[in-house]
C-alpha cells in the first residue's frame, strides 16, 4: 500500500509527465497511441515506474524500449516541470502496461464460454438429438473359480 505522499507525489509526477508527452511525444513514438496509465513512486520517493498503455503499433514492446533509451532527455524534461514542487526528482523507468489487453483478452473468454454455454442450451432443448452420456468400460478383473468341498 502506498503512503499519501507516495500517491501525492506520484500524481504530481504523472500530470507533468502527461503534459510533457503529448507535447513532445510524437517524436518518440510517432504513430502510436500512447497514454500514461499510472505512475508508481518507491517509498524512498528515489524511483518512479511510468506504466504506459501503447496501441496502434506492430510492437509495443518496441515502444517502451525507445522511452527508456530517451529517459534522460524526459527526466531533464520532467525536472524543469516539478523544480517548484520536488526537491530531488526521482529516477524513472518505463514499463508496459497489459491490463486492457488483459481485460480485452477476459472479455473474448467470457465471449466463448457463453456462446458454448448457449449451444449446450440449444443441443439439449432440441427433441431430435439424444445426448447420450458416455460410459466407461471399466475392466474387472477375472475372479478365479471357488473350489468347492464336496460333503
């Protein structure tokens, strides 16, 4: 759980980092869709982790790698933004944010199992087909002959 100055000075991090990305961020990733999803400062306050959510791009992955390289260039960028409200501005990394292609990917299950669920439905409702339950031949073994005594 994150401390209230954790979250205030994330926040802070995150709305001057959202301007400084939709000013200068077509350079970095030129076609692509991307936005800041959250930012996450370690408790010493020393690392900040920039999620981003990248769309319309063959490789998204790619798209994070150009962030990191030019990472200097964005904290110099960053530090001009907070001079007045941080004393030491935090180092930063980038990273890939994967819940809406997550959420995307549980939606699409959740798609299937209902259409199974309703074809189900539909076999089992219908008078001309019989559903019958498969059964397995369970293999006894073969009891030896009793012997009986003869009186």
């Amino acid at each position: 759980m994150d401390s209230r100055r954790q979250l205030k000075v994330g926040s802070e991090i995150q709305k001057a980092f959202s301007e400084i990305l939709t000013r200068d961020g077509k350079a970095i990733y030129g076609k692509a869709f991307v936005t800041l999803t959250k930012v996450r400062v370690t408790s010493d306050l020393g690392l900040a982790r920039f999620y981003l959510s990248v769309f319309n791009t063959e490789n998204p992955d790619e798209v994070v790698e150009k962030f990191n390289e030019r990472k200097f260039e964005l904290k110099r960028k960053l530090v001009e933004k907070l001079r007045h409200q941080l004393r030491v501005t935090p180092e930063i990394e980038f990273f890939r944010d994967e819940t809406l292609d997550y959420a995307f990917h549980m939606d699409e299950v959740f798609k299937k199992v209902h259409e199974d669920d309703e074809r189900i439905k539909l076999e089992a409702s219908s008078p001309k087909t019989e559903i019958k339950p498969k059964t397995k031949k369970v293999a006894t073994k073969a009891k030896a002959p009793v012997k009986r005594a003869k009186k």
